[in-house]
C-alpha cells in the first residue's frame, strides 16, 4: 500500500477520491491521491478493462488517467491536487461529447 512518510509534516487540503473525502499534503499529485485514498489502481484499460496502476510518475506512460472535476483523460501524475478537487478512477475509454465541438478560430469558414 502506498502511503506517506511517516515524518512527513506538510500541511494537508481536503479533495474528493471517488466520492470519498481525503486530505493529502499539499502539492500531492492526483495520481498519488487516488493512492493515498486506498486505491491501488487508477483506470482500467479501454480495450481489455485490465486494472492499470501508475507506473512512471512523471507523464510517459499514461497509466494514470482519471477524471479531475468532471473532464476524463488527465494524467493524474502531472496535475498538484487543489483544495475540492473531485478525482475519479477512469473507467474505460473516455465518453465521446455528443455536442458540436466549437469552431476553430484558426481556420477560415469555421473549419
Ligand atoms: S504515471 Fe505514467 S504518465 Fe502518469
């Protein structure tokens, strides 16, 4: 299990894992929120649903997404958690948007 330095004495900030109210030292990584809340996986893969924990901790291999506040698709390893950040396991591939995606300001005809 993954768990602070017992001497660890930094200040803590109140997020939500999974519905779940933690506190985590401040500048905490999602990715090591979701691991300091218990859980030892982060996402299941979208393809075979194989359970998926982070592995690099530094934004190479994308074994660590999750949905930070309601948007899918962050890596969890390069976001510093805020005070009231909502973090969910992902599940899956992410969900497609069934809105129209906006105009592109930098093509000509809204392209
Ligand atoms: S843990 Fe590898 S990209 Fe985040």
């Amino acid at each position: 299990m993954f768990r602070p330095r017992p001497d660890a004495t930094a200040p803590t900030i109140q997020l939500e894992v999974e519905g779940r109210v933690v506190a985590v030292p401040i500048d905490t990584t999602a990715a090591a929120a979701v691991l300091l809340a218990g859980f030892d996986d982060i996402r299941e893969s979208a393809i075979s649903g194989a359970r998926r924990g982070p592995y690099c901790m530094m934004g190479v291999c994308f074994d660590c997404l999750v949905e930070i506040d309601g948007v899918p698709n962050r890596q969890g390893c390069m976001v510093t958690v805020e005070a009231g950040m909502r973090i969910r396991r992902q599940r899956g591939p992410r969900a497609l948007s069934l809105t129209e995606p906006e105009p592109n300001p930098h093509h000509e005809g809204g392209g």
